[in-house]
DNA sequence: ATACCAACTGGTAGTTACTACCACATTGAG
DNA sequence: CTCAATGTGGTAGTAACTACCAGTTGGTAT
C-alpha cells in the first residue's frame, strides 16, 4: 500500500470521525459541511469528494460490505438452507460487535434526522440484493422469484429486528444471544403469511 | 365543506398535477420548486406550505392511509389470521388499481431519483406501524413482540412483491391476480426463516 | 536525479432547496 | 359590518451541493 493510499484512507477515517463527534455533539441538523471540513482539515471541496452527500458520512458504517451474502456463499453446499441463513445472521453481529457503543450512537442519530434515516434504507437496499444473488446461486431458484425475495426479505427484518431489540435493551444482553433468542421465537410460534381467501 | 376548504383541496391537487407532469417532463432533479410554483399559480412560500419537501410533492399518493391495517381491524373476529391478512393485501390492490398508470408512472419516477426513493421507505415505516397496532389488538399479543413485528413486515413485503411484479409485467396481468399467485406461491413452497444453527 | 503524468487538493462562483419574517388578502362568524 | 382566523406571497438569508480551474503531491520511467 503506497503512501497516496495511505493518506487517503487517513483522511477518510478522519473526515468520519470529527463528523460523527460534530454530530454527537450539535446534531447532525446543527453541523455544516464546512465546520467538518475545517475541523478535519480539509477543503469543502475535498470532503465533498470524499463523500457525495452529508447522510453518506453518518451511514459509512452501514455501506461497508456486510458478511451475509458472503456467509451464504461459503457455508457448505449441503447445509439446510435455513440453518445457513442462521449463521449468516450471526456472522453481522459477531462483525458489528467489536465496536458496540459507537455504532448503537450512529445509529440513534440516523433515526433522529430524516435525511439519513431515510437513505439507510436506500443503502441497505445493495446488500439486499447481493444477499438475493447468493441465495438464488445456492438454492438454484431464479433471483427474482418469490421465494428467493422473500427469504432475502425475511433474513435482513430478522438482522433488524435483532438489531432493534439489542438497541432498545441498552446492552444488558449480548447480540448474538438476542439473534438466538428471535430465531427460536420465529420457529417455535411461526409466522402467519398473508393468504388467499376464499372465494365463497 | 366551505370555500375555503374547497380551495385549499384544489390549490393541493393542481400542486401535484402541475409538478408531476413537470416530473415526467424534465425530470424530477430537472424541475425546480420555483417553476412548480409559477405553473401552479402559487407563491413559493405556499408551495412550501403544502408541501415542505419536493420529495412529498412526488410521495403525495403514497402518505394518505392505506386501507390495510383498516382492513385488519374490520374483519370478523372468529377470521384466520392469514386471511385476514389476505383480504388485507387484496384491499391495497383493490385502491390502487383505479388509477393504475398515473400511479405506475410516479412509483418509476420516485425509484429513479435518490431523494425520493430513500424517503419512500420513511413514509412507508407509519403504515407499517399502524399495522403493527392493528395485529397487535386483534391477536392480543404485545406491539413489540417478535410474531406481531414480523408478521406486519412479511405483510408490507408481500404487498411490495406483488407491486413490483406488476410494474415489471407492464399491465399484460391484473393485481389481484398476480396478488393471488404470490400468496398462493408462498403457501406451496414455504418460505425459509434463519434458525440457529446447531452448537454442536 | 529529472521529467512527466496522474491523482489529489482547495478555492471561487453559482444554483437550488428550504427557513424566517413580514405585510396583505380572503373567508367566515357574530 | 367588523373583526379575528386563516391563507397568500414577497424578501432576505442559510446551507447543501455542483462546475470549473489552478496549484500541489506521489509514483514512474528514463
């Protein structure tokens, strides 16, 4: 990795991090491009370089490559699909963990403002798709079948709603003992699918 | 209903005429407030009272209620949850369809343009929670329980397939039909939720 | 070491979404 | 008819974002 790279990724890390406390600190309504660049030592137009939009620098987290659709890929060929889907769940936490605190902060601002709160959606949406691609791949089902989008559905709510769960309980509980705790919930009580009436 | 009234609705529904057409015309990052406002006959401040974001001008279809958690709380009590949830789903379609290609078009509008389609899902998030609300007291179980989340949000999806299948077959099938194949599919085949794997 | 090209930087000027505040017009009620 | 509530629209300002341009730095070939 050669110098130019190096400080490039610096500047990056370094744009996000004086960001994020700006936000801690002001609210991310309250924080100006330019009070970032100026406190990251940067130009305006170098951070804008960095990152095409403000909602971008509070969701880098979130657009960095998440381990699903890589877990489903890697698992062995004839593992239940269901238990791959498992461990795929847990591969996001067992990564996210590491940095707890920070991340569970970054994510309460991005619901307080809509700008990012609404983009993350958007964001998350790629990893739906790859997560799509994988289990299309594995299952031999076409991409855009109903099976195949549903499950990749199902798989992301079951992430967030760990997710959500881990956030609300404010870290008296681990992650992965949450994730355990809804997959169990999901397969013992079962979920109702919206079904045809009869016609009668 | 007085004049007044009378001519706020109309003042509101010439807004979304005149910006959709100038949407469809130049693009929806090509159409400024100001020309919406001149060709609507308002002031940009009105405008901007209407309508506090552009992208709520683009989204007006997709705020008002949907009929779904309505439809929830209106079936007979002794009812399947899962038809419940069916007639639910045929009810979206049942609303939607009367004006098919206008709401066609503005849904491809909304998904080419970033503002709009990210805060799409915002606008989604409160039916979805009505929905929750609507489960909720119907099965008795807690808002913020596992089933009751779970069971809002494969709804929503199933709603959103079904959506999706029909813009992509380019009106060639009609929703209800294509609502009834998804569901019907989904009961057949069985979708797969992650399961912990095994410790062992 | 020197020359050179590519990538990175940062400043200036401009557009546009959006806000705050203002005076003015219109509606509807007593 | 009067008056208060409600709606209208103009002006001035902020801040996100873009286009353009000149200058600098890092890697590379000679």
């Amino acid at each position: 990795m050669g110098l130019r790279e190096t400080k490039v990724a610096r500047t990056r890390a370094q744009i996000v991090d004086v960001a994020v406390n700006l936000f801690l600190e002001k609210g991310y309504d309250g924080t100006t491009m330019e009070e970032i660049a100026e406190q990251a030592e940067v130009g305006t137009t170098t951070l804008y370089r960095y990152f095409p939009s403000k909602d971008l620098i509070l969701l880098d987290p979130f657009t960095r490559e998440d381990p699903v659709a890589d877990t489903v890929r890697s698992r062995p060929a004839d593992e239940p699909i269901d238990i791959v889907l498992g461990h795929a769940v847990l591969a996001t936490f067992a990564y996210l963990e590491h940095d707890q605190p920070r991340i569970n902060a970054i994510r309460t601002l991005i619901d307080e403002s809509s700008a990012p709160r609404a983009r993350l959606w958007d964001v998350l949406a790629r990893n739906l798709a790859e997560l799509e691609r994988a289990i299309a791949e594995r299952t031999g089902a076409p991409v855009d079948s109903v099976s195949v989008r549903m499950t990749a559905r199902v798989t992301q709510l079951t992430i967030e709603l760990a997710a959500d769960t881990w956030r609300s309980s404010e870290g008296t509980r681990r992650l992965p003992e949450i994730a355990r705790t809804i997959m169990a919930a999901l397969k013992s009580d079962g979920v109702p699918f919206p079904a045809v009436p009869p016609s009668a």
